[in-house]
C-alpha cells in the first residue's frame, strides 16, 4: 500500500518523538517500506551543527541508530532553508516530492489555542501534498 515512508525530524525535540518514530517504524515494517528522516535546517551555525555539513551527519547518525533500533531500512534527507521556523511547511511538501514519499508520519503536539487560527505543520502539508499523512500525539 504504502512504498517510502517519509518521517520529519527535529533534531533538538527527538525526546518528543519516540511515539511517531515508533509508529513509523512499524509502519515500514508492516509495509515493507524504506524510511527516509527528513530535517530542515539553516545554513547558519545553531547548536545542530556549525554547517549544514555538521547537521547533515548528525542527522545520518540518528537515521542510522534508528535504523539499527527498529531493524528497518532507512536513509536521511536534509533540506536547507533560508528561514525553516517560515517556510517549513513548503520545504516539507517539497521533500515528501523529491524523496518520492507517499506515507508521511509526523509527531504532533495536542491542539492548543492558536492551532484554531493557524493550522499545524501537519495540517499544512496535507493540503499541500497527494501524500498520506499520519498524525502521532504524544
């Protein structure tokens, strides 16, 4: 049903994670289906890494520890944005396009009130993307 499973990774919230990246995980078993982690970072220096280089292996580091946690198959994929907090969104429907992804599983935060007037990056890529996606709370 599903053939790429495309996962959003925020490098500095991975403790917020464990649930989506399970349930991913689970999914690309079920599926029999790679996993890409996808992060979206500036080319500026941020405590992720100096580069977009440094941030690009940190990132491939966790693709590969996930890799090895789960048994799956898995690969990284870093996206470099002039303002991430802006156009994470755009960049995210972009990746899912350029990765070939048609599952998205993304963790998210319960709805709080601000969520009624802006909608979640979830929310956004959904009606951005002919991708799947899956919402995980917790």
């Amino acid at each position: 049903m599903f053939s790429k499973i495309m996962v959003p990774v925020d490098l500095a919230h991975v403790d917020k994670l464990n649930r989506g990246l399970s349930v991913a995980a689970d999914m690309s078993k079920h599926f029999d289906a790679p996993v890409v982690y996808v992060g979206v970072t500036s080319s500026a220096p941020g405590s992720l890494g100096h580069n977009p280089r440094e941030y690009a292996a940190r990132l491939k580091a966790f693709c590969e520890a996930q890799a090895r946690e789960y048994g799956i198959s898995a690969e990284s994929y870093v996206v470099i944005s002039h303002d991430p907090a802006v156009d994470m969104n755009r960049n995210l429907a972009d990746a899912i396009t350029e990765t070939g992804c048609d599952l998205v599983v993304m963790a998210t935060h319960v709805p709080r009130l601000g969520d009624h007037f802006m909608h979640s990056h979830g929310g956004q890529v959904a009606t951005h993307t002919s991708a799947s996606i899956f919402l995980v709370r917790g």
